[in-house]
C-alpha cells in the first residue's frame, strides 16, 4: 500500500492541533473530573510533551468516537487498568471516570468482581479496595 | 471476624453444585456458544476439576449476577483480554460472546482500540487482528 | 459435548454453598490466618459476593484437593505472585501462609530467589523484600 | 488548573492531521520499512481509525521528537517489547527497526540478553528466538 | 557498605566459570532432559552469552542451593510461567522438567488449576492445553 | 549437543567468583551509585545468595560486554522497567543510573513518553512520576 492509497483513505483534515486539545480537554473533564486533571498537572512542567498527548489523544481522538457511550468506554478502562493490576492510581481516576458518567457503586464493584475470572483474585481484591478509597473520597468530598 | 459472624451473612444455600453446574453450562452456551463448549470438551479429560469450575464459578457464579448487562460483561472481558495481551484464544472466545450477547462488530472494534491507551499499541493491533480472524469465522461459518 | 454428557461426569451433588463456605472458611484459616481474615473483613461491606467467592471457590474448592500439600501449594502461590509481581499484600498473605504450613524462612526466600531466573531481579527483590516485613512482623507478634 | 492555563501552553496549532500523518508515514516507512506498512494494511478495512493512529501518534508525534536518536528509540522499544514478552509481531517488526536505523546484530543481542535481568530468562530467551527469525528474514530477502 | 565490608562476606572463590559450567549442563540435563538442551542449541549461535549464562547462572548457581528440593524448584517455576503466561514454550520445558524431577501428572495438573485463582481461568486454562502437549509429547517419545 | 562440544566452546575460565564480584561491585557503583548499594544491603542479611547474583550476574557478567554503552544499557532498561510497570523502586534506582551514564533529564522523559505507545499512557504517566521524584532527589541531594 502506497502513501497515495493511504491518503485518500484520509478523513478531512479539519482536527487540527488545537481543536483537538480543546475538545481533549472538555472530554477529561466530563470523563475523569478533578482527578483527571490533577495528573494532568502533575505532568505539565517535567513532561510537557506527555501532558499534551494525554489530552489530545485518548481524549481528543479515542474518546471522541461515538461508537461506544462514555458508560461502556470506562466499564471497558476500569476492567482492563484492574486486570493489569500495576496501575492503581489510574484505575483510581477512572474509578471517578466510571461512577461521573453512569455507573452504578453495584455496577463498578461487579466488573471489578468479574475480574476475578479472568486475571485472578489478587486483581480483584485490589481493585475492590481501590473503589473503597474512591467511594470513601466521594461521600468525604 | 469470627465465622458465626461471617455465617450470619450467608445467603440461603440453594445453590447446591448441580444447580451451579447447570446454570452455569446454559449462561456458558449463551455467551460463548459452541466456541466456549470446545474449550471445556480440551480440558474434560487432562483437567476435569478445572472443566467443573470453569462452568460452575465464572459462569455458575459471576455472570448469574444481573446488576450488569452480558453485554457489558463481554465489554469488561474482551477489555481485560486485550489489554493482558497473552491469553488470545480466551480472546477469540469473548469476541465470539461479545458478538453474541449483542455487540456491533464497530463496538468490539472500538473496544480493542481504546486499549492503545491503557495498554499501548500493540495489544490493540494484536485485539484487531484476533476480531478479523473470528469475523472470519463467522463470515464463514 | 451436550449438557446430558457433562452431568453424567458431574460429582455427587454434596458440597451445597454453606459447605463450601464452612470449608473454605477452615481452610483459609489454617493457611493465610489473621491475614486472610483481614482480606475478608475488608471485602465484606462493599464487595460481599466477592468476599464470599473468596471463601467458597479458592478455600472452598481448589485448596481441598488433596493431591498437592499445603505446603507445595504456598509454594507454587508464593512463586506465581511474585513472579507477576503487582499484587505485593497477597504475596504477604501467602509469604505468612508459607510459612504457616510448614516453609522454613530459608526455603521461602529460595522460592522467592528463584524467581530472579523466571521474572527477573526486580520481582526476585522486591519479593524478598516483602518476606523482610513478613518475617519482621512475625518476630514482632 | 483551567482550560485558559492550559491553552497558553499551547504549541503552535501548525501540525494540523494531514501533516501529521504524512511525517508520520514517512518516519514509519524509515523505521519499520515493509514489516511497518504491512501492519497498518492488516488493520486498514476492519480498524481504520487504529491504523490512523499507529500512523500519527507514535511515529507523527512520538518519533517525531528529536531528543532522542532513532536508534535509541529503537533500543527502548526492542527492550520493552522483549520484556513484556506478549507482542512478538511488534517485537519482530521493531528489530528489523533497530537494524534498520543502525543497530547491530550483535547490538540486537545483547539489548535481548540484558533483559533476562529485568524480565526474566525466558523474556530474554524467546526474544533472542524472534531475532533469530528476523535475522533469517533478511538474510533470505 | 563498603567493598572491604561485602569482600569479608564473599563465599571462597572455589566456583571459577568451567566448575558452574559444567556443574549447570549437568542440572540442567537432570531436570530439564532434552527439551533444555535444545533450547541451548537454538541460543548457541546466534547469542552464545546467553546459552552461557542460562547454564551457568540458573542451573549452577540457583538451582545448585539444596534447600529446596528439585520437585518443589518445578512446583514453583510451573507456577511461575503459567502464572506469567508469555511464555508457553519455557512452561512446557519445565512441565517436563516437573514430571522428570518426581511430579505426578496429577500434581502438575493441581498446580495449574490453583494458577485459576492467583492469574485467572486462561491462564490456568492455556497451562492444562500446554500439559496436554507435553504429556502426548511423552506418550509418544 | 553433547558436552564435549559445549566445553569447546567455553570462554577461558578466569573469571571466578571472586573476579565477578569484584567487577560486579565496581560496575554496580559505576551505574547506580548510592541507590544500588541501598539495594545491596537491604537483600544482604535475609537473602544473601540473591545480594550476591545481583552483583556478579547483572552487574559482573552482563554490564560488562561492551557491545553496548551504558548510557545504552540504561535506556534499554529504564524502558523495560517503565513499560512491566511492576516494579518501580528498581525503576527509580535505573533512572539514577541512566543520569549517571550520560542520559540527559530530557533523554529520560523522552524514553518514558515512548512507552505511552508500546505499554500504554499509564505505564508512561507512572514512570513520569517516578523520574519526577528522582530528579527532586538530585536537586535536594
């Protein structure tokens, strides 16, 4: 396949730089709330290139398909950062990230249970006691 | 927490091992279909306490549970599978269940591309490659 | 293979759920002891089927197969989550439940060295470096 | 920290997507040659939005980054993929990378080798096997 | 610590380079038969520091230590692989490994299973269809 | 392959123990500097079979081949370490180690950020993180 073929499979070329931040950054709002934007700014001065993709690429481009509801993206991100098991305070995030767009406690608990299945208790468990922090600092904040 | 305190919490034992069992085979072929038969037909003879409890706990257990979906359940799952990266014949299995239960190929599809972000670029090619090969097999089933 | 074949092969329908549970209960007593309770305890409230899946299927189910001992068991346990490496408080539920079924301090940090050849220095040291705890905290009981 | 904050930030909004993707098939076509273009055909009809991205995130953005030689960038890469050990396509198309940017062989090796400290002997072992084919690969084209 | 300090603690320097050599093919030879020696061979060529080091450093170093006997070493590294779950060509060396060093087929298969509960059902699962291999392999042989 | 003509093949025996370790330290001391030695004497009372092979096998054996530069050696291992995700205090000793070979802060966060690609953003947020305490450490120090 030649760069020609390639570019005319190409969608208009109307997401440019800075749209895609600004919309990026209005999704990590919706999605992750303060604790989205928290990393962001813990990122901002030693790693300023990273803080940008994180907003324009999962969030200004993946986020942006309407395929799926923000609901099923973040059942699919919570399943998936607690089945790796070595990214607890971004599952944390997206623990806010599930219950700020539509999950249940019930629901959150239950894909974390699930986990059980496929990557063993150990991830479970310690998901199950990450969504305990995050209940906890919802009912404190 | 002593075990009189734990028995207290128990729910009513009606759920002996065959009713697990046949619940458990009938919510399996509901989900994975034949795909999810073979894998328990390999494991009958070599391993057939791990035949048992492949029926009786993720399926007799964890998805007789109804505060979610099958659908989301799937979602979790071929999440998780991706993103883990080395388990793809369950993989192929769940993309065959998510199918099943009610996903669009588009959905599955966007699921495995989300996983670019959490668990990099090569677990979502290798997600897309494994759904090609089971659309196949259903184009040609 | 239909649902009549699997019955056929199905085991005496004995262990109800409150068995189970009566079981697994002893058993992860006798293995994980204050530690596991500690699991449990911790699990309840927010995730009580999974504080009971933890009971009845690991306990319950896969720890009363006699074929292996306990203390072979914690061996192999000990190995596979040090190897995995991202779920250190159950390497040290089970570094205590090594050591609770019979593994000397010695044979616990071998296991744990070995895993150097399997997973690499970091899990190997980070391993030992959880069985220093573990045994501080038992000298300290 | 604000949207306004955030958008003083900003880098100049020239990188529109088209350019992007046009840097970014080009530094693919330098890095992976062949084995890089045959991915992104694979993913083409049932990804297309992945195979967009492969396209302009990691080699129109990422690699686009010159504080680092692209023959450091493809040690990085061999040496992650090796140690994860659960991508070897990704793995097998980044050595061809790393000999085409101007790693050695014997280079290639011991980045490999070096990896059974961090991830174990077999990571290292089945990395050394890839390369191997690689090595075949192109001694046979 | 100083050097001074570490040198006073060094073991007599009686193992020079040929003693583990030869002292690693021989363990090597006794737990891993002909499976680990092919293995050496593949490496041989194309990364002989490598086949050095997988003699010398695992089998005549790790695997010299008697504290552990030879079964319980394969207990642990079949629980490790299955475990970790990118290395099915390894799990199968060390399941033969396992059964040469006095592991019934049944323990091997108990050992797998337990991996259901600490790395999920597939990994349990793709260990028993690796065993399955490993046991036609000796069927047949 | 038999022995004989693998002991053709063995190096001149004249790095024993003692020569390994000795190297081992002084290469050890070279690469981590005081956050290796930390490591040392924290394994040396409980495991010191492991505080040994950490110093003659990585360090004595395998930094010495010069195939590689340092600098090299500790990119390909930041980027290991960053991408597995499990295992960041050897991560934050590593990226001492590639600021003590000649990596620049840049060079550092440019590895890291590469592994939002191949291990996912939060693989390469966490190792942002953690070189952001370790360049505090620098300053402070």
């Amino acid at each position: 396949m030649n760069e020609a073929q390639h570019m005319q499979q190409l969608p208009p070329a109307t997401d440019d730089e800075a749209t895609r931040y600004r919309l990026g950054l209005a999704r990590l709002a919706q999605v992750d709330g303060l604790a989205g934007e928290r990393v962001i700014a813990a990122l901002q001065e030693v790693a300023p290139a990273l803080a940008r993709y994180t907003i324009t690429f999962p969030f200004g481009e993946v986020y942006q398909d309407e395929v799926l509801t923000l609901k099923e993206r973040e059942i699919a991100t919570v399943a998936a950062l607690a089945a790796l098991g070595n990214a607890t305070p971004q599952l944390k995030v997206h623990l806010h990230g599930a219950l700020n767009v539509g999950c249940s406690r019930e629901e959150v608990i239950a894909i974390l249970t699930q986990m059980a299945v496929y990557a063993g208790f150990p991830a479970a468990i310690n998901g199950v006691l990450a969504a305990k922090e995050v209940f906890a600092e919802r009912d404190a904040g």
